[in-house]
C-alpha cells in the first residue's frame, strides 16, 4: 500500500492500484489473462523459428511460398504442353502458357515488394475505399462490351497484356474490410443486427454481383473468409451459429433454383454413369483416372496421359490432378503438409500480433490464412472427389494471372504483420 500512497509520480501509482485490483479480482497469476475481444487460443505464443531479435523477413514463410510457386511453374508447364497440338488455341508454343504464367508470377512479385512497403496502419485506413473499388470493378465486368466472356462466364476485365479478374481482388478487399469492421464495431459485437446484419448486407453486395458473373465458388470463398473474421473478432457463438445456418439454407437455395447446378451435384453422387460421364461428370472422372493412374510414387515428371487433351483444365482448376498423376500419393502429401505448414504459420503470426495488441494485423493475417487454407481444400477435395466440381485454382500454383497477383499481395501483407510484430518486439529494428 505504501507503493500506492507513498511519494511516486500519478503513473506509478495508477499502475500499482491497477496490478493490486487484478490480483484482488484474479488472484495470483502464472500466465497472463487472456483479456483482449478477439480469439487467440493460447496466449503464451511467440515465434519460435524466427525470434524477436531476429532482422528481416520470415525465412521459412518466405521459401515455403517460393517452394510453391516454383512447383506450380514447373506443372503449369507440364500440365500444359500438350496445348499447342489443339486447334482451340490457334498456334501457339508448347511453352505458351508456362511463360504467361511466369510473366503474372513477374507482376505479383513486384506487387508483393511494394505491399510490404505499406505499414498496417495505411491498409487499414485504405480498407473501405478498396472495397469500393471491388464493388466498382464487379459491376464494370458485368457490362456488355467491357467484360470479356470465357465459357458463358463474364468474369474476366480485357488489360491486354493480361485478362483481371476483379473477383480475386473483391476476395482481398472483403478481408481487410471484414478485419477493419469487426476493430470498429468491436463495442457491439454481441448485437446481431448491429454487428452481423451491416457486414451481411456488404457481402451481399459483392455475392449479388459474382452470381451475377456467374462465378459462385469465388461467392464461397468470400462468405467464409468474411464469417472467419467475424469468429475470430469475437462474434458471440450463437451468433456466429445462426449466421452460418442462414448461409448453408442461401447456398441450398442457390443451387436448387439453378438446373446447371444441380445437374452437378447429381453428376457428382454418380459421375460414372453413362448419363454423367461424358457431361457434367467428365472431368471428375479424368480427374480420379488421373490419380489414380499416380499409385504411391508417380508415373514421373512430364509423363501424364490424362493431360493429352482428356482432362480439360488441366493446368488451371485440375492441376491437382496432374500432381497426383506425375508424383503419386507421394507428391500429394508433401502438397497437403506443405499448405497445412503455410497456414498455421500465418495464424500464428496473426496470434502473435493480437497478443501485441495489433488486432485489425492479427485478424487479417489470419483472415489470410482461412482465405488460402479454404481454397487449396476446395481446389483438393473437388479433384478427388470428395466435394462437387467447383472451379476454384490451386492458391500459389494453379494458372492465373489476377490470382498470383493477390496470392502473392496477400501473402506480402503477412510477412508485413512479422515484420512490425518483430519491430514492436526489438527497439533495435526501430532504430
């Protein structure tokens, strides 16, 4: 008591009155009380592999990335060699679509550099207009004339070097949107309708639009990056509960209202019918062939048959599949544990920027890893047929020039949440 009434400057004696409180209220304590609005899990996380004293980036993250990138190149080409022989493509090089792929690899790196270069607290004041910008672009693509067609789907925004697709940009914009709302309505986060209901109506929006492309898997996979914030931001159970009932019954509803839709999932409970299998059941069933025909080591590097003009989209959505077909059982695991290893070191990253008290870092960077995480198991589960076709890449891999684009932007956010996590720990690197 003397510490708190005894001559000491106001600060000390505030911070003394406060301690002697927490112990009157907590008792005595072995590890700190996990007091903060949001999720973490365990509250004694610090990086282990890279120390605070540490200078520079996360070397395991960094070369785990690069590792995939590296491996998509050498199958995009692979998985795409074949193309020069089909007349759909007109001439091209049996390179053709490796060294575009390469070029948007080339582009993302540089767009990686100058996202790092942008501290949190500017990705955050910038949310909303970003996510203006997506809404803005969904609605340019939609536009007679502006939107370039593909397969009866409008997704794609004519650049002339490269095609944009402003859905993979709407997917980075609804995180950093979804973390900066939850930081700012963090007070009324146990009020449904007014912490659930305005980030629903936003969601809405962006779902209304890519139906409209139509694009429905990009549509997934922002619902669940946005409703993974809203957990993680401490949205109350029930809540959360509720809110995901309402989004199965959407979804349900969604595909029952639509015939093409359903013919899939019939073609995926039976795809080796006769009524399925030269429809909407083809590329599953290539797929599993595909797979299939890898066994436990691969047939080798370059000696699959299913992408000789049988499996369609071989080096985009069913790249897994080539995977499997040229490395086996093998190279799917090292595949599976690599992106398992990728996204629990952004969720910790993100642990640790929570516990550093950077809660709108600490939620985009897991924000990050739900995006990621939930794609390559959408991507995984369709070509082994144990989720319905949905036309989702492979993240860091597949073919695509606006989704190595924001992969690698993504990606270039959370090493810049280590980054200031490792500033905040060690005032050397302040310096």
């Amino acid at each position: 008591m003397a510490r708190i009434f005894g001559p000491d400057s106001g600060g000390a004696r505030w911070q003394a009155l406060r301690a002697l409180l927490q112990r009157w209220l907590h008792g005595p304590q072995d590890k700190p009380v996990d007091v903060l609005p949001v999720r973490v899990g365990a509250t004694d996380y610090r990086s282990k592999a890279v120390p605070p004293t540490a200078l520079g980036l996360d070397q395991a993250l960094l070369w785990v990335v690069i590792g995939l990138l590296a491996w998509g190149l050498v199958m995009v080409y692979s998985a795409s060699i074949a193309m020069s022989d089909n007349p759909r493509f007109g001439k091209i090089a049996s390179y053709h679509f490796a060294l575009r792929h390469a070029i948007a690899l080339g582009v993302g790196f540089v767009g990686a550099l100058l996202a790092f270069q942008v501290p949190m607290a500017v990705w955050q004041k910038m949310a909303p207009r970003i996510f203006l910008l997506a809404l803005v672009l969904l609605f340019l693509v939609l536009v007679p004339g502006v939107g370039l067609v593909v397969n009866g789907s409008r997704r794609w925004l004519p650049l002339g070097v490269m095609n944009f697709q402003p859905s993979e940009l709407a997917k980075f914009a609804v995180l950093l949107y979804a973390a900066d709302y939850m930081v700012r309505r963090m007070d009324v986060k146990e009020r449904f309708f007014r912490a659930v209901v305005p980030m629903g109506v936003a969601v809405g929006f962006v779902g209304a639009l890519l139906l409209a492309e139509p694009d429905m898997g990009a549509f997934l996979v922002i619902v669940v990056i946005a409703m993974g914030i809203l957990f993680l931001g401490g949205v109350n159970a029930g809540m959360f509960f509720g809110m995901g009932a309402l989004v199965v019954m959407a979804f349900v509803a969604i595909i029952i209202s639509s015939p093409w839709r359903r013919e899939r999932i019939f073609a995926y409970l039976d795809p080796w019918s006769m009524e399925h299998a030269l429809g909407k059941g083809y590329q599953l069933t290539h797929a599993l062939i595909a797979i299939g025909r890898g066994e436990f080591s691969g047939v080798g590097l370059g000696r699959s048959v299913e992408k000789l003009h049988w499996l369609p989209e071989a080096h985009t959505d069913f790249l897994l599949s080539v995977i499997g077909e040229e490395f086996g059982f093998v190279g799917l695991m090292l595949l599976i544990i690599a992106f398992y290893w990728l996204m629990r070191r952004m969720t910790l990253i993100g642990r640790e920027a929570i516990l550093l008290e950077r809660v709108f870092s600490g939620l985009v960077a897991q924000g990050v890893a739900i995006w990621m995480g939930f794609q390559a198991f959408i991507n995984m589960g369709v070509n082994l047929g144990v989720l319905p076709t949905k036309g989702l890449t492979l993240p860091l891999m597949s073919f695509g020039g606006s989704a190595a684009l924001f992969n690698l932007i993504a990606i270039a956010v959370v090493l810049r949440i280590d980054y200031e996590n490792k500033q905040l720990q060690n005032p050397r690197m302040r310096a």
